[in-house]
C-alpha cells in the first residue's frame, strides 16, 4: 500500500493530509515548521501507516520547503515535487468547496498521484548554492535599478544634459565622471543625487563580484551547459538552479512539462493540429530558454536554421520562438543528463 501525504505549507505551520492509493482521506495534522515539528510529523506518519509505502507531496515552494525537504530526505523518505497550479487544478476539480489548509494538502495528494512522472527532490547542494547566488544577484540588480530610475529624475531636475547615455551606469568610467560633475553642485538635489550614485556603484561592485562567483561555481557544476551555443554563465546557472538535479525528471517530455515548453493542443472540432502557449511550470527556465532561443537565431548556426525552416512552412515568429524553447528543453536535458558536450552541430536537434 501506498500512502501519499500531501502539505501545505506556511511560514508558520505545515498542514498533512494522508490519502490511499485511490485518494481517500486518511489522516490529517498540523506541525510546527520546524525541524522538531518536521520529526513529529515523520513520527505520526510512520505510526499511522506502519505498513504502508510514504510519498510526501510537496508544493514547489522552495523558499518555503527547503528545511522540510531537506529533514525529510535525511529520513530516507521520498519526496516529490507538486507546482503550485498543478495543486490549484486538482483543487478546483474536487467536490470539497472552498479553501482551506487541509484542503489544499489534499489537492497536492491528489494531484501527485494523478501524475507520476513529478520531480523527486534530492539532496543537490551545487544546484542549491547557484540559486542562492542567482537569486541574490537578481535582487541586487533589481535594487540597483529602482536607484538609477531614482537618480534620473533627480538628474532631471538638475540639468537634463547631465543624465548618462541609457543602460551605462554600471560602467564604472561613467559612474566617476557623472560623480565629479554632481560634487561641483551646491543644491541638495545635487547631494543627494551623490548619495544615491555611491549606492548605485556599491551595487555594481557586489554584482560584479557575484558574477565572477557565479561563473566559477557553473563551470565546475555544469560545464558541458556552457558549450552549448548561446548559454552564458548567468543563463546557464539560472538553468541548473531552478532545475535541481535533472535525474529527478523521468524524461525529457517531464522535463518540458517542467520548463513549460511542452505545447499544449488546441483540438476542437474541425480545428486540429494546432497548440497554444503553455503557461504553467516553472517560468524562470522558461525565460532562461528563450534567452538561448533569441540569442541562437540572433548570432546564427543550427538554432537560426531552424527558425528560418519553420518561418518558411508558415509559422509565425512566436510559433517559431515556441518551437524552439521546445527543443532546446531537450538539448538541455541531454546534455545535463548524459553530460555530454553539446557541439554547435548538436546544439539543436532536428524537428521531429
């Protein structure tokens, strides 16, 4: 017998709910989230089903599931991995109305058994660490550019010809030009045009220190990813940390499924042969293969080859573009699950 316990998770507390092989309810609880309250649930678990298989059913919330995870898989328990509109169609297809913990908890239950190919988590702390630094340097860009759009309108309001030519204040040659005409300034417009200045270059030397970390931490994890045509280091550390381990995908069609890549047909009546966008899985790899996808067609070679024989059959470029994303998802699977170097005249697999 197998036993899949599904949670829902919060800063707080995580809500189990425990269903059978046919989605019934078994068991409920709710624990701290806490290391104490992660070996109190794995207690209850174990108790109440002593003789049966567990599966924990996890929402994809990383930041909200790594500890949990993390003590789980050091039980020696499975753990898979459910996205979060995965669990928000099971729920809206149940008969239960309305939301609430335990209800969600059995969405993810249930929604984990209706498809077996989900991600398992694993301990990877290479994937880990590079999501870390990734997302650390996307929030410091994401700091660094409120202050630039802040010290264009101050310098606005000083002298428009003050203002710097678009997307160059992070070069430091710039930055120490812009500095020295500001400091000649008696207004507090001026100061504090300084003041914001000095932050935006502290931000550019943390980043800039992050990339470098970046760049040495990705050609040690995946430096097959690199050879592949039109992934840089920031691409291709956004694609190992966000994928966390590629042998917990059963195969590439899993593996698209995850990206979002995976076409979704659009059948009716008369009208077939035809997809449309898919917009669930996980949007960050999403947009790390359209980078790929832009920069290939952009620089030329087998990607640029393709696009222009699916343009020349009457696709449209964003039909083109999602084509592409879809092989590339495949590229990117081989080449992280065989490790083998992807060539320019591999880097894009004929069409099926």
């Amino acid at each position: 017998m197998v036993v899949v316990i599904g949670a829902d998770v919060h800063k707080a507390t995580h809500t189990l709910v425990a269903v059978d092989e046919v989605g019934k309810v078994l068991g409920q609880g709710v624990f701290q989230a806490r290391r104490e309250g992660h070996l109190k649930a794995l207690g209850w678990a174990r108790r109440s089903f002593k003789d049966a298989e567990l599966v924990w059913a996890i929402e994809d919330c990383r930041h909200l599931t790594g500890l949990l995870e993390r003590d789980l898989l050091g039980a020696g328990q499975t753990v898979v991995r459910v996205s979060p509109k995965l669990m928000g169609a099971t729920r809206r297809a149940g008969r239960e109305r309305g939301k609430s913990d335990p209800i969600d908890a059995t969405a993810v239950a249930r929604a984990a058994q209706a498809h077996p190919d989900l991600p398992v988590a694993r301990h990877d702390e290479a994937s880990r660490e590079l999501k870390l630094l990734v997302d650390r340097r996307e929030d410091l860009v994401a700091e660094r550019t409120r202050m630039m759009n802040r010290l264009r309108w101050h310098l606005h309001e000083i002298d428009p010809d003050l203002a710097p030519p678009a997307r160059s204040l992070d070069r430091t040659v710039v930055v120490v030009t812009l500095r020295a005409q500001l400091v000649e300034l008696e207004s507090l417009v001026a100061q504090i045009a300084v003041e914001v200045l000095d932050d935006i270059a502290v931000r550019n030397a943390q980043i800039r220190s992050l990339e470098r970390r970046i760049t040495a931490a990705v050609e040690l994890a995946a430096p097959v990813l690199l050879e592949l045509p039109g992934c840089g280091p920031l691409t291709a550390a956004k694609i190992v940390g966000e994928t966390a381990g590629i042998d917990c995908f059963t195969s590439e069609a899993a593996y698209a499924m995850f990206t979002g890549t995976a076409p979704i047909p659009v059948w009716s009546g008369q009208t077939a042969g035809k997809v449309r966008l898919n917009r669930a899985g996980n949007r960050q790899l999403n947009a790390a293969l359209h980078r790929i996808a832009i920069t290939q067609v952009r620089l030329g070679g087998p990607g640029r080859d393709y696009y222009d024989k699916k343009r020349a059959v009457g696709k449209t470029s964003t039909e083109t573009y999602r084509c592409l994303r879809r092989q590339l998802a495949r590229t990117v699977y081989n080449t992280l699950n065989h490790g083998m170097a992807a060539a320019p005249d591999a880097a894009m697999p004929a069409a099926a």
